[in-house]
C-alpha cells in the first residue's frame, strides 16, 4: 500500500481507500451486517486505513458497522463520516449549529468511538458554505476532543473555493472521475490546493466505468441507478456522474481501446485518478469483499502515459463537456 499525506492533518491514508455508500446494501436489497463487516476487515487487512462513511448510508448502519470493525482492529484507522443530509427539507436555513451538533453525537454514538477523525459537512446548499456560524461550531467540536479534522464533501467547484476560505477545513470529498475532468482544469491548480486533501469520490462513475454495464442492464428498484438519474431524490451527478447512460456506454468502449490490454477498466479508472499529485485518496465502494481486491490493483499498474491521459480527455471533451462541464 501507499500513502499520502491528507491536506492540513499528519495523517497519511492508503492512496486507495474505501467508500460504503453501498456495503453491506446500501444500493438496493436489505442490509448484511456480515458482508459490511466482512468488506471492511478485507480493506483494514490490505492496508487500507482511510474509511469513509455517512449517517445516512442505510440509516446509520455502515456507520454502525465501520465503528464495530474499527474497535476490534489494533491498527490505526481513520474513519470519516459525514453529517446534514437527513436534514428535511434540505434547504441552508435546516442547517444549524445545534442540528449538527446533534448529527455529530449521533454519529459518535453510531460508531462507538470516542473521536470522529473527520466530519465532512454532506453536500449542503450552497449557501451553507458562506455561513462561518456553521464553521465555528466545528471549531468547538475540534476543542471538545469530539472530532479531530473537519472536511466538506460537495457536488460543485465553487462550493469548494468558497469551503476552502474556512480554516478549520481540511479536505475536499469531489466527484473526480474520468467523465468528470473539471476539479482538474478548476480546482487542482489553485494557488494553495496543496493545503487540502482531496478526496476523490465515485472513481467508478457508479459502475460505469467498470466497463461492465450494457444497454440492458437491470439494477434493484433501491439503487439510486434506477431512480434518480434524472436527480429526482438527489444531485443527478451522483449518478453516472451526471452524464446519459447509453453515451456513457459509448465513451466506455473508446476507453477500452485506449487502455487495450489485459487490465481491468476499473482499475485503469482508479490509477487514472492516482495520476494527480493533488489527490489524497480515492474512495471507491464495493458490495462484496472481492471488489476490494480488485480495486486495490491499481496501485500495481504502471504510469499511464501523458498519450493516454490526452486521449482521455479527448473522449470527456467528445460526449460530455458540452453537457456537464458547466453543471459542477
């Protein structure tokens, strides 16, 4: 495993880590605490110690499951969660200080640990991030011993510029994908990027850049792939990043005689977004202990060429830029 380091903490995470959106069941189908814990000891065991979750991942169950795993492991762990998005409706006057402080014991209590090691605010409503009210109560939470590190896990580029003007901010969790370049051009060349720690979420563009989904592919009646890619219960870009699925598929097939050879796509996605310096770790989920494996492979891959890198791009600039570049 490799590490580096994350924004304004000493800690240095596994480059590959492990998002549990979905562990255990949190896309369709009913939750196997088994299998989460099972997910999450293959992670731990492979060197992975960067674990990322959220209070409304199958309603405080991952979290539940990532705090039971953690305590019976010896090594050290770092577990980040998240907080704000049970608030209903989810408008920026929801979020208080004392609604969140309530979510954070929440997830203490959740998770059975002492110390939440990061607490990332769940890609609120814009306007939250310009409220240094709500900043200042993680300031206290940090002097309190009830959290160590505070980050912001958003859907936009600039909600991320204007989180980054708060001190108590650490990382940036973003959508960063080979379907979705924009951080790249917009939010890796700052001037003082190298304060945060990006954490780079759905590498896979929720499955599609696996290369293993078709035109008929069924998922569960449960699994945001089914019913919100229109963004009809969330962001749309949390879903195959935003784009339309059956051109998705067609970028796919262009990428796959890009990287023609005997390795996995997804893993090809993985170390693609390893290739920028300014990314910490990369979160991608998995729904059995397996997929933890295979995603770790990426690390064994070879340098991809600033060739193939241009390629890449030349595919996002050919069926999607157009119609996302400006959305996030």
């Amino acid at each position: 495993m490799k590490y580096r380091k994350l924004g304004k903490t000493d800690w240095m995470v596994s480059e590959v880590s492990l998002g549990t959106w979905q562990v255990g069941g949190g896309w369709g189908g009913s939750f196997d605490e088994n299998i989460a814990h099972k997910i999450i000891h293959t992670a731990i065991d492979n060197g992975i110690n960067f674990i990322d979750t959220a209070d409304v991942y199958d309603a405080g169950l991952s979290e539940k499951a990532v705090g039971k795993v953690v305590r019976q492991r010896s090594e050290k762990i770092y577990v980040a969660t998240k907080c704000g998005r049970q608030i209903n409706p989810h408008v920026n006057m929801g979020y208080t200080p004392d609604v969140l402080r309530k979510y954070v014991e929440s997830s203490l209590k959740n998770t059975g640990l002492e110390s939440i090691d990061l607490i990332q605010l769940h890609c609120p409503p814009t306007p939250v991030y310009f409220r240094d009210e709500i900043f200042e109560l993680f300031e206290r939470l940090k002097e309190e011993g009830k959290i160590k590190a505070m980050g912001v896990s958003v859907e936009l580029v600039e909600e991320a510029l204007a989180a980054m003007k708060h001190e108590i901010v650490s990382s940036i969790q973003i959508i960063f994908n080979m379907f979705r370049l924009k951080p790249a051009e917009q939010l890796f060349t700052h001037p003082e990027i190298a304060q945060f720690g990006i954490i780079a979420r759905v590498p896979l563009a929720s499955g599609l850049l696996s290369g293993k989904l078709k035109v008929d592919s069924v998922f569960d009646a449960q699994d945001h792939r089914t019913f919100n890619r229109n963004g009809e219960a969330f962001d749309k870009g949390e879903t195959f990043s935003g784009i339309d699925y059956l051109k998705g598929l067609q970028a796919v097939e262009e990428l796959k005689e890009i990287f023609k050879g005997n390795e996995a796509l997804a893993a090809l996605a993985i170390r693609w977004v390893l290739m920028f310096p300014q990314v910490s770790t990369v979160i991608p989920g998995a729904s059995k202990a397996e997929q933890v494996i295979s995603n770790l492979k990426a690390m064994e891959l070879p340098t991809i060429s600033p060739e193939q890198m241009s390629a890449v791009e030349e595919v996002y600039n050919k069926y999607f830029k157009a119609d996302i570049h400006h959305l996030w």
